[in-house]
C-alpha cells in the first residue's frame, strides 16, 4: 500500500494530495474582486508550484474542472488558460457555472495530475 501525502494540510482541508502515483488539488481561487482574468493567472501559478511541490507539472495533467460564476467569462478565462496549457498534453476538462464561496471569487479550478 503506498503511502498518503497531502500538501499543505489545514484545519478543513490540504491543498494537495498525492497517493497511488496521483496528485489530487482543491479548487484553487485568485485573490477576491480581481478581474477573470487576473484570478485565472494566478490560480494557474498555484496550480504550477503546488504541481511542483508535489513532483508533477501542468503536462502531466489528466482532468481539469472549471467553476465560472458566470459563462459570460468563458473567454476571457479561455484566453489566460490556452496560452498556459501545454497544447502537447491538454487533459480532459469540464467548464461550468456555479455559485463560487463568495461575489468576489470569479473563478475556480481543480485539478487531478500524475506523479512524476
């Protein structure tokens, strides 16, 4: 049986969690009341260094779940997430509406990865 790491771990949750050669995040948010755009950046640069963290990197992606709090924001999120994604290895992925914790979160992204 391998062994159970998790990154980051807090009270309620860990940011990251890697077992049986998979790296599992939470949704990962941009600071509250920026921009689509903005947020989208920098929830794809915590996405970068917690693959990092955890041995893995955004080519090693398997599934990607994205929560808009509106699809009016389908594009200008798409514009930030195509020129990041390694067009070699893009992995499976789903986009949707949601209502997101608070107003000011705009976008919201998890992500599985392999290892390695």
């Amino acid at each position: 049986m391998s062994d159970i790491t998790r990154y980051e771990p807090g009270k309620r949750m860990s940011q990251a969690v890697a077992h049986g050669g998979l790296i599992w995040l939470a949704g990962q948010v941009g600071a509250p009341g920026e921009s689509v755009t903005r947020q989208t950046e920098a929830i794809l640069a915590n996405i970068d260094r917690l693959l990092a963290e955890a041995g893995s990197s955004k080519s090693r992606l398997l599934q990607a779940t994205i929560w808009l709090a509106s699809m009016d924001d389908f594009q200008e999120m798409n514009a930030v997430w195509d020129a990041w994604i390694d067009p070699k290895n893009p992995p499976t992925r789903a986009c949707g509406e949601s209502r997101l914790a608070t107003p000011d979160y705009r976008v919201e992204i998890i992500v599985v990865a392999a290892a390695g």
